[in-house]
C-alpha cells in the first residue's frame, strides 16, 4: 500500500492564506498578542536570500551548522554555503531538487534529493563523495555516525551506509502509515544505538553494527477510525539526556522512556508536530494550536504553559542564551522566557512569509529561514 504524505499543517500547506494555512474558514486565525513590555532588544543585522525556500513545496528544508557555516539547500536544488557574518561561500545546483532537512558531520553534508538519491559530498565545495538510491522519499535529515550515514524513508525504511564508500550495510524495514504529516524526524544516534521515530507512534532502538532491534515501544497509539484520526507522526527531533529518550507525536503525547530498556517512564497528552527542546532538566513543546508547554524532564510535571501565540503555527523552540525563540506564520521572532513562559521580545523578520524551520544558533547569533528563501541573522540585549 503506498504512503501519502497529506498536507495538514502549516509547514505543508502555506499557498492559500498565511493567515490561515489550512486555506479553509473553520481554523482560526492567529491569537492577536496582548500586549506586554520588551525585556529584549532584538537586532536584525543582516538578510541574505539563499534561493527560493521551500514555497510551494511544503517542506521543512530545515538549513544545518558547521563552525561558522550555515548550509542551506532550497525546493529547487540550490545548496548554498553562507558565513555568519552573511557572506556567500559558494552555491551549487542539484537539479533534482531538495527534499530533506541538511546535515553535516564537519567535514561532509547529506542530503536526499526529490528522486529518492542521498548524496554525499564535501562541505568546502560540494564535490561529490558518493550517492545512492533509496527506497522512497526521504524528508528528515541523514544521520553521520563515526562509519555510517543512515536514513529514514517515508515507506518506514531505515538504512544504514558504509561512511566513505556508500555501500548499504544493513537496512531494516517498519510497517508504514497510509497517511503521515509532510515532516519526519532523523534517525538519533546515541553511542551504538540508532532511536527511530515513525509515522505510527512507534520507537524502535536499533543496534547499529546490524540493524538488530534492541527493543520496539508505542509513543502514541493511533485513535478513531478515519485514517487521519489516526496520525500520530513522531515529526519532532528525539532527544536523549543520561539514559531518558524523548519523543513527541502528533495527536498523542510527550514521552520519556527509559533509552536502555524502553520502557516508558511518563507521558503528557499533547499534539506535536514542531521539534521539542531539552534544557536544565526541563522539556518545551509546542501544541499543534500554539500552546507552549513546559514539563519537567525527571517526572513530566507540566511547570507553566504560554497561550498567548495560540494559531500562530509556531516553529520548534530554540534556546539561545537562556530563552527560548519561536518563529511563527506571520513571520516574526517571538523570545519568551524559559523559567516562566513570559513573552520578554517580539521581532517582526518577514512581512507575511512564514518561518516554519525552528531558529538556530551560529556563533552566538540568532537566525531563522522563511519559505521564501531569506536567510536573517539577529542578535539581542536586555532591554533598558
């Protein structure tokens, strides 16, 4: 049975309205912001267009680091090489188009490209290492271990490579959805184990010398009976601290399991489709309707929510400096703070075109993508 991915949410569908992503009338709109005093001072310092984004294409295309490097790879197959200070390194066309997240070990990227084919290459230049050809689809980023580079497939394949020559080592094979959101989470490696995320709830530890499953435990159950009921993508990134791993779902929960034997230690009811965050002991994660929430990592206690960005299809939280920050539809920055949820700044960065790739950090310098394209840099000071 074929997979489809079905475009539900506001990274997959952003060409009717980007004030109502669905394009329907039954979604509300973006909650207006109450008002509130600035405890930041955000500055944009530069803006640099790195392609066409995402637009139309419905997908993340979520950029990577490396050092001082921001990689970034558009819907079109244009994978460019920026500074943190905004000066272009070079840019290389792959004409079949990007289709999954960035990733980068220092020295090489990875990517999948729209037919299916990962590749390999080196970051100074993008000259090709090797390619191969996947099963299906791939949207989440490879993974690089010290001798692999491993996938994850819409059709539920994980595949494992030999680093420097490309050739499969093993591959292991997990029943997909019908239906699953325009997102994917990328394989966590952690030690010899490879943690997987799947588009029906599951995780599944892999042992990455053969691809040996280690153990299998449901993060969410699918509920209803139409098949979009039952969607419960792992999209978010999981996150390993000690021997805890966390998982998020779509229409499901917040998970921590134990990462050696699987079992499963709390949960939160939430629907999560953004990636989730880890900091001193606490877990962020933003509800589908723009909820922050905030549980604490040792038990799941939910420590505070932030309602106020309710509709506004925020991004991931990225922490910089102890705060969190989360792009939204309308294209702004929001800094909220990590100990309370209180909004201390907010930074209009693109007029009407979404940020739906979680902000990141290069060089202690805040920056953020839209789906046009346009690569920002920001940076911020307490507010006097």
């Amino acid at each position: 049975m074929k997979k489809l991915s079905l475009a539900l949410l506001p990274f997959l569908l952003m060409s009717c309205s980007m004030f109502n992503p669905y394009g329907t009338n039954n979604i509300p709109e973006p909650a207006v912001v109450p008002h509130f005093a600035p405890q930041l001072t955000p500055h944009l310092l530069w803006q640099k267009t790195v392609g066409v984004g995402s637009a139309g294409a419905y997908l993340r295309l979520a950029p990577t680091v490396s050092g001082s490097t921001i990689y970034t790879m558009d819907q079109k197959g244009l994978l460019s090489a920026t500074t943190s200070e905004g000066v272009s390194l070079w840019q290389i066309n792959y004409p079949a188009g990007g289709k999954s997240d960035l990733a980068s070990d220092g020295q090489s990227l990875a990517f999948v490209d729209a037919k299916a084919t990962l590749h390999v290459v080196s970051s100074d230049h993008a000259h090709s290492l090797w390619t191969a050809h996947l099963s299906d689809q791939a949207l989440a980023a490879p993974t690089f271990t010290e001798n692999l580079v491993i996938t994850k497939t819409i059709d539920g394949n994980v595949s494992a490579f030999d680093r420097k020559t490309g050739n499969t080592l093993w591959q292991y094979e997990h029943d997909a959805s019908l239906l699953s959101l325009r997102a994917s989470s990328p394989v966590l490696v952690v030690g010899s184990v490879a943690y997987v995320g799947f588009a029906d709830g599951a995780v599944v530890a892999l042992n990455i010398a053969n691809g040996e499953v280690l153990w299998s435990e449901q993060a969410a159950e699918p509920q209803g009976f139409l098949e979009v009921q039952r969607m419960v993508d792992i999209d978010a990134h999981l996150i390993a601290s000690g021997n805890r791993l966390y998982a998020a779902t779509y229409q499901g929960q917040v998970t921590a399991f134990d990462r050696i034997t699987g079992k499963i230690i709390w949960q939160q009811e939430n629907s999560v489709y953004a990636d989730i965050a880890l900091q001193q002991g606490v877990v962020y994660a933003v509800n589908a309707d723009g909820t922050l929430n905030a549980y604490a990592a040792e038990n799941g206690h939910l420590l505070w929510q932030q309602k106020a960005l309710s509709w506004h299809f925020l991004t991931g939280p990225a922490l910089s400096q102890n705060h969190l920050v989360v792009g939204d539809v309308q294209g702004d920055l929001y800094f909220i703070n990590a100990t309370d949820g209180a909004l201390l700044a907010q930074l209009p960065v693109y007029k009407k075109s979404a940020i739906i790739t979680r902000p990141f950090v290069v060089n202690n310098l805040l920056c953020a993508i839209d789906v046009k394209g346009s690569l920002t840099a920001v940076s911020y000071t307490q507010a006097t």
